[in-house]
C-alpha cells in the first residue's frame, strides 16, 4: 500500500453537524489522515476517536484532514455524536462506508465481517499513501504518535535527501543518507 495512490470513492460523510458528499478528488490537494475503526457505540474506537479529536486543531494548522471510516452509515455517525461527550468534539469528517468501497479501497475489510480493521493511513497531497499501521482489536493507537509521523512526512517530502532516524521529533537532526554513512550508524 505504502507509495500507491488511493483508488477513487464517493461517501457521505457527518461533519460538524451536516452529510456532506467527499470523493477521492477532494482529498487531493493536502494532506490527509483516514483513520478507519470497527464499529461506532463500541469500546475502543471512541476512546481513539476522542484522542485524534484533541489533535484535530493542530493537524489542521499542518494542513492535514482527517476522515475517520466505519462501515456505519452517516445518519449513525450522527447519532453517536449527538448521544456521546467524546464523540461530540469530534470536528472532522465522520465517514460512512456502508458499501465498504473505501474500506475494501485500503484493504482493511474484516472477511466475512463487514468491519473494517483498526488502521490508520496517511495520504500526501498528491494522493499517495505515506505511512500506515494496523492494530489488532484491542490495541488501541495514540494519536500523539500519528503527529509524530505526520511531522516526519512532511519534513521528508519539503526536504529531499533527507531521511527522519526512529523515534524523530521536530527540530531534531536528520540523516542525509549516504556511502559515508553506510556502517557508521
């Protein structure tokens, strides 16, 4: 999936109380984050929700939207925002899969389930798929560690040549790399 580009969908997705109709077309142009869970009312998905919520505003300033994924339908996205606190500060786009074309799209479609896996995909303006990461059912991801990704991307691609070492936080060196390099690290 890493370096392939997202194959075309058209959803309606709840966002900030209205249905709005997305495409693959109006995720081109910036940076994006789908962020695809299992089911809504359940356990894990609203505690990772709630967290991608607090990081909203500042992914925002990065210039990265956010898409969460179900194969719920938009009217239920709705209704679990109106119904739960956590899920009520949620900003971005709630979006309904119930075709389960866009969780098929990324390849994250539980077999026989209906469910997409917990997965998290980070798409460059360009539509190109960045990073990933599938977690089992009850590990739940932190969205800390996604800002830590999404800054490590975008310094990689405003600075070719460069690369970002583990565990990179913003402002840290980076490697250039090189036959120099090669055995000294």
């Amino acid at each position: 999936m890493i370096n392939t580009t997202i194959k075309p969908f058209s959803a309606t997705a709840f966002k900030q109380g209205e249905f709005v109709d997305i495409t693959e077309q109006d995720v081109k142009g910036k940076w994006a984050v789908f962020f695809f869970y299992p089911a809504d009312f359940t356990f894990v998905c609203p505690t990772e929700l709630g967290d991608l919520a607090d990081h909203y505003a500042e992914l925002q300033e990065r210039g990265v939207e956010v898409y969460s994924v179900s194969t719920d339908t938009h009217f239920t996205h709705k209704a679990w925002h109106d119904s739960s606190d956590t899920i009520g500060k949620i900003n971005y786009y709630m979006v309904g899969d119930q075709t389960g074309t866009i969780t098929n799209n990324f390849g994250v479609m539980r077999e026989g389930q209906g469910l997409a896996d917990r997965a998290t995909f980070l798409v460059d303006p360009e539509g190109v798929i960045q990073a990933m990461e599938i977690t089992a059912e009850g590990i739940g991801r932190d969205a800390e560690d996604l800002m830590r990704k999404v800054k490590a991307a975008q310094y990689v691609a405003a600075n070719p040549g460069e690369v970002c070492p583990a565990k990179w936080k913003e402002g840290e060196e980076t490697l250039a790399p090189s036959l120099d390099l090669v055995g000294k690290i």
